[in-house]
C-alpha cells in the first residue's frame, strides 16, 4: 500500500495559510483523496478537521483534500530496517564499477519496499518569499509524488511509503534527524532551507541514506559527500550552457557580459573555453534604473545583432532584470538585440515576464512544460480527477522526481535510458573532489536547456 498524507489546499479561495494551521497529530492515510464529480465542481467550506483512532484508519480509503493531517514520524513508526540495508556508493563498492557511475539512490535494493521521507516548508515561514501560496507550492510538490507512488505500486506491486516532515526552524529539524537516527528512511528528499540541508547531509552521510535536494543547487552545500543528490543544475552548470550557446552561434565582438560592479564579475564563467566570449560591461543598479537617456544605445551594433548575458539569479536581481529589459525596449530601435539569462527570471515579477515575451530573450532551464504533449495532458487530467484542481508546475516536478527515484530503485544499476519525463530529463553526473578527484563530492542533475519564449509559449534553441 502506499502511504500518503493528504495536504492540498481547498478551492474556495481561502488564505493556504488558514488551511496549513489546521495542524493535527494523525495517521497516514491514503492518496485517493477525492472522487470526481460530474459537470463542474463546486468549491467547497473548509470541513472539520478530525483524528481517527489507529484503527479507524485502516478502514479509510481516502480522505477530504481539504483536511491536513500530519504525521510525526518516529522510529517506532517507521517499518523496521536491516542492518545491511544502508546505500552504498560507488566509492564504497568493490571492483566492476565505473568510478563516474551515479550512485543509484536504491541500487541493488530491487524487490525490497521502499520508504521516503518528504521535509519542505508547507507553511510559508521558512520561505524567503511573501506570496500567500509559498507554502502551497510544497502541497503540489507532494501531491505530484502521490500520483507517482500509486502508479508505481500498481505498475510495480511493490509498496513504497511516503512520510511528511513539515519544516520549521533548523535546530528543530536536527533534533528530527536525531531521532530517525536509529530506524533511518532509505531516501529523504528535502529540506527547502540552506542550512537544514547541510544538517541532513551530515546526518545522510552519518547514517548512509540518500538526501535528495529538489530545491537548492550549490557547490557549497555538500562537502565529500556522495550520498547527495541536488535535481537542479547549480548556476554555474548554467552559465556553461550559456557560454557554449554563444560562442557557436556569435563571435567574441558581438557579445558583452554584464556586471553591478568589479566584484560582482562574472567573466570568469563564460572564459572556461578559452578566452572570454565577450566582453565586460559593468553598470551599476543605480545607473541601470536611473533617468538616463540611452544608456545601453552606443552598445547596440547596427549591421549585426548585438548579444548581452546577464548573468543574474537571485531575487534581488529582479530591479535590476527589470530596468535593463526595460532600457533594451525603448533604446534598441529596429536593431536587433538578443538577451541571455536564467531559469530564475520566470519568478521574477509579472513585467519582467511581460519583456521576456515581447523581446529576444533566452533562458537557461532545467524544467520546461510542453502544454501539447500527451503525457502532460494525461497527468493534468488525472490531477484534476484526484484533487479538483490543476496542477502548478511543482506538481510536474514532484512526480518527476517521484518516477525517476523508483525507476532507478527497482533497477539493477543507474540506467540514464529511462527518459523522457514530463518536464525535464536527469543527466546525473558525478562531482569529484577536488583534492582527490577519484571520490565524489556530491551527484548532481546537470541538465539544461537554452530556450526562448514566444507568445508565451517557449521554443527549444539546442
């Protein structure tokens, strides 16, 4: 049986907010949350939230979607392990391994059920952003997982178990850790915050189990640890994507490289195949969002497209996105200037979405949604059926990661054949340390795409 907890929002506009108070200490119960009604689907008052004893909860075979029920996982709960269940690394194995083989996060381990443990901030606190559905966005992820668990168990007939740890403070989720010391999960997949996931890493390597990072990418995070795994691309994975994108299909003359300031450079990423593509323009936040008039004019060529990478990322770019599309709009003319960025801009702020539509914009990515095809259109209609709503993007992203964990657990070994997924594809490589590049430092997704939006549908350049 797969065991779920059910925690999606409702649909009558409620705050998530309200809903994610609604904190019990519970029973797992199962992903068949909701029937589908005939014709269109009411929304629906918020009901009571209720405590089933243990055995009450056997006989349920679903539960409102709107009702949250927590489960505080302790090692009394979780089935019991065997001693020679921990992961091993290709580090650790002996001969007949190819050093640069990803460690399966299950490999060897086919047959066997499976448990996982999800830890993400569903409410919204451990988020750096003020949106009212930060923490909704963790629900989706989870309940793309859930639709992954059932049609593996039935596809499979092996059970996998899912458990939820809600995200708090970091010296709370340490004393978590410390607990499931004893009976570990094979896999944990989370948590959001930068320095929970360095504690579970400790904590992964410690007890050998795989920790999965969906969210945070960064060469920082992990120290020799080859039981981590981060699902995204970290930026300067990115920012090579990028570099090779230009120098194929424009010369070093044509380009220039943005910068804040002479410490904020970034040339150092697009120099990594030979000299530098471009050249570097540094200007200012204060100078890029300033009354100036033609600011960016005397750059733009006249009998040749002009090529500006911006290599900015984090949220407090987003001003600065924003003016430099801005000043390209209004100061290019019928010249023709082609902007290279990140997959981060398409959080940025509806305008900043708006110029990414409306000029020659091409973003690195890792994940990207075909609307059209089959496959996306089957999960949207089963999401819909489940949970009477339409999936966001991170429900795409859970069931990904979902589908290839348990495809690599019931294999024998890494097989990077089983592609493709719903909105990315896995190129797991391994990162070698640097003092000793015959062992791992960490596993890391490396793939990416250049693409570019047009009527706000993207198209795939490489």
């Amino acid at each position: 049986m797969t065991s779920v907890q059910n925690l999606l929002r409702p649909l009558n506009g409620n705050r998530p907010s309200a809903i994610l108070l609604l904190l019990a200490v519970g029973i797992m119960a199962g992903c068949s949350v909701s029937r589908k009604n005939a014709g269109t689907v009411p929304p629906r008052s918020l009901p009571p939230v209720v405590i089933p004893s243990k055995e009450e909860a056997k006989k349920q075979s679903e539960i409102l979607f709107d009702t949250i029920v927590w489960k505080d996982v302790t090692p009394a709960e979780l089935p019991s392990k065997t001693a020679e269940d921990p992961v091993k690394t290709h580090d650790e194995r002996k001969g007949g391994d190819d050093i640069n083989s990803p460690a399966s996060p299950f490999f060897g381990r086919a047959g066997k059920s499976i448990r996982m443990l999800l830890v993400a901030p569903f409410e919204s606190e451990v988020m750096d952003s003020a949106s009212l559905f930060a923490g909704e966005r963790f629900v989706q992820f989870y309940s793309g997982m859930c639709i992954a668990l059932k049609e593996y168990e039935q596809r499979a007939g092996l059970a996998a178990n899912l458990q939820v740890v809600n995200e708090t403070t970091p010296d709370a989720f340490a004393l978590k850790l410390q607990s499931l010391s004893g009976n570990p999960p094979d896999c944990i997949i989370g948590p959001y915050g930068a320095e929970a996931l360095k504690w579970a890493g400790e904590w992964a390597r410690s007890n050998k189990r795989v920790l999965v990072s969906p969210w945070i990418s960064s060469s920082k995070i992990a120290e020799s640890n080859p039981y981590y795994l981060q699902v995204k691309a970290e930026l300067a994975v990115h920012y090579q994507q990028i570099e090779q994108h230009v120098r194929t299909n424009f010369s070093a003359g044509q380009v220039f490289i943005l910068a804040k300031s002479k410490d904020d450079s970034r040339l150092r990423y697009f120099n990594q195949r030979g000299p530098a593509a471009g050249e570097e323009l540094i200007i200012p936040a204060t100078e890029m969002a300033s009354g100036t008039e033609n600011l960016l004019d005397p750059y733009f060529h006249k009998s040749q497209p002009t090529v500006l990478i911006a290599p900015f990322s984090s949220f407090s770019d987003e001003d600065y996105i924003y003016h430099l599309l801005r000043r390209i709009s209004s100061e290019k003319g019928d010249r023709k200037v082609i902007v290279y960025g990140t997959y981060r801009w398409l959080d940025f702020k509806p305008d900043v979405l708006d110029y990414l539509n409306q000029l020659n914009v091409r973003l690195s990515v890792g994940n990207l949604i075909d609307p059209h095809n089959d496959e996306v259109q089957n999960f949207r209609k089963k999401f819909f059926a489940q949970f009477n709503m339409y999936p966001w993007n991170d429900a795409y992203e859970g069931y990904d990661l979902a589908n290839f964990l348990l495809s690599q657990y019931n294999s024998e070994k890494y097989d990077p054949t089983v592609q493709p997924f719903l909105q990315t594809k896995f190129k797991i490589e391994r990162k070698p340390r640097v003092a000793d590049p015959g062992m791992t430092e960490y596993y890391e997704n490396t793939y990416c795409r250049i693409v570019e939006m047009s009527n706000y549908r993207f198209n795939m350049l490489d």
